[in-house]
C-alpha cells in the first residue's frame, strides 16, 4: 500500500480543516483500497481497534459503511445509538468523550447540532470523525469527490451545480469543491441558502484554489453547463413537520428531464440517498445511464476506510 496520509492524532470534523493535498491523498487511498477489495485482497492494518459508532439519527449507508469498512481493515466497530448510551439519561458530552477514549481507539458520531459534535471531540483524547450534523457532512462529500473523480478523471475546473435545500451536504459540497478547484453553483428557494459561515469559507478557499462559488435562486442558471449535477431531499430529519410547506416551496427546484437539459450532454447526476422519486428528482434522472447515485453510495465504504487508516495508523 501507498503511504497513508497522517491525519492522525487529529479529528475529521469538517474538509475546511482538511488541506487540499491531503484530501487528494485521501482520494488516492480510497482508490486504492477500492481496487484491493474488487481485487479481492484482504489486509487487517487496523487489527485490534475498535471504532464506537454514535447514532442519535437513523442510518443506513453510514452505519454500514463504517461498519463493514472497520471490519474490512481488520478492526470492529460498535453501534451505540442514544437509549444504549448514559447520554440519554443525562450524562454529559464531555463526560461521555473522556470515558469512551478509555476503551476505544476513535470515535464516529451522526448527530443533530454541529456544537455537539465539537463538544465530543474538545473532550476525547482520540479521533472523533463526523457521520453528520446539521450543519455538515464531510464522509460524504470525501466519496462525492471520488465518485466525480472515477467518472470524469479530473476535479480541477469542473462545474457542480448543486439544487435543492441548502442544507449539511450542500455546505459539506462547496467546501470540498472549494478544495479542489471545482466551481461550485448552488440553486436554493430565498430563505434556505447554505450558512452564512460555509459560504465565506469556501469563498476564501476558492480564492487560492481558482474555484468560483456562488448562490442563486434559479435553478436553470445553475445548471447551465454544469459537469455534474447534485440534489438531496427537500425534508431533512427533524424537519418533518415542515414537509408540506416545503414540498410547495422546492417544487421549483426539482430536478427533472427539462432541467438536466440545460447541463452538459455528459452530466452526470449524483444524490447522497436516499432519494424521493418524483418530489427532489424524477426517475427520467435518477434512473438513466447519466446517474451514479449507486456507485457514489458505494465509494462511501472506499472513502470512509481511508479516513480510518489516515486517523489510527
């Protein structure tokens, strides 16, 4: 195996604190570790640690990406959600951050506020990574990257045009393409653009990096020649009682035959899952040779396994 890119002793919060070299070094690993395991070659570098998985969201292709992905690398992983844990009875973060980094060697939790998350890793002494937050979804954007990269065989001047809630993955998106010199466009209705703190800093990314970013409330401006296009359901999870009102403000923004017209012939279309057919993308998009919403699903075990190996060895 290649180098491994030393991230370790460190935590995987957000890619704003990730440089650009090492994020294409994360790629690289992914890519790798993706090819040994189609190769059908197994190796356990993280023999006899133990990655505690904290879910006080529901999960399908984080629980089982990192999960699958410890046991791959020769590790096991432990799923805690909040009634297994003292914290839903009132323990504190900090004091669950300090007990657990006496038993296990990193930590990944998928919460609701980001604060919580800092908390977490201000108190333990081992890694703690990001399975998501309200405000950010790192693990995610990392696989988007690879799948990008796999498909177009670059990431440096392209056009992402992302539609949709301005919600954690489309903060976690302008900060990746920021990274990586990729122009980056999101389309939101007034009212549910992307944070404030997420827009600035992937501005200043793009600053050094060559990448445009920007906000818009038209969808087709977005699009138009866009290399790759990106969606995500309108109703997160804490939001359902919005649903209804939601569903009447994003119908705009959906992601149709007619929209995808105004991209490049080559686009391709990606959505971190799951999907609601017929409200943020209709199956003319989702389902047609133009979507790599499975594979991109799939990188999630590659990219998330090389964030492992960089933070534990």
């Amino acid at each position: 195996m290649n180098k491994v890119v030393s991230l370790k002793g460190k935590d995987f919060l957000t890619l704003i604190d990730i440089s650009t070299e090492d994020i294409y070094d994360l790629l690289a690993l992914a890519e790798e570790l993706k090819q040994k395991q189609l190769a059908g070659q197994s190796h356990a570098p993280l023999a006899g640690k133990t990655l505690a998985m904290i879910f006080e969201k529901p999960s399908t292709r984080t629980r089982v990406s990192f999960e699958v992905g410890m046991t791959q690398l020769g590790g096991s992983a432990l799923y805690l959600n909040s009634s297994d844990l003292q914290l839903g009875r009132g323990e504190t973060i900090a004091d669950t951050a300090r007990v657990l980094s006496q038993y296990v060697d990193a930590i990944m939790i998928r919460t609701f506020a980001h604060s919580k998350l800092e908390e977490l890793a201000a108190y333990a002494t081992i890694p703690v990574i990001n399975g998501l937050t309200d405000d950010d979804h790192p693990c995610q954007a990392l696989a988007d990257l690879l799948t990008i990269y796999e498909v177009k065989k670059t990431l440096k001047g392209l056009k992402l045009a992302y539609v949709g809630d301005g919600n954690n993955v489309a903060n976690a998106l302008m900060i990746a393409a920021a990274k990586v010199g990729m122009d980056c466009v999101i389309a939101c209705p007034a009212g549910y653009e992307p944070k404030e703190k997420y827009i600035d800093a992937a501005e200043q990314i793009g600053k050094q990096t060559g990448a445009a970013v920007a906000v818009t409330h038209d969808p087709v401006e977005a699009v138009a020649n866009a290399d790759v296009i990106y969606t995500d359901v309108w109703t997160s999870m804490g939001q359902e009682q919005e649903s209804e009102q939601r569903l009447t403000v994003f119908q705009p923004f959906q992601v149709n035959g007619e929209l995808v017209k105004h991209a490049k012939q080559d686009y391709l279309f990606l959505h971190c899952l799951p999907a609601h057919r017929g409200e943020e993308v209709t199956a003319e998009v989702i389902d047609v040779p133009n979507s790599f919403v499975f594979q991109q699903a799939g990188n999630r075990l590659h990219a998330q396994k090389a964030v492992l190996l960089s933070l534990l060895l």
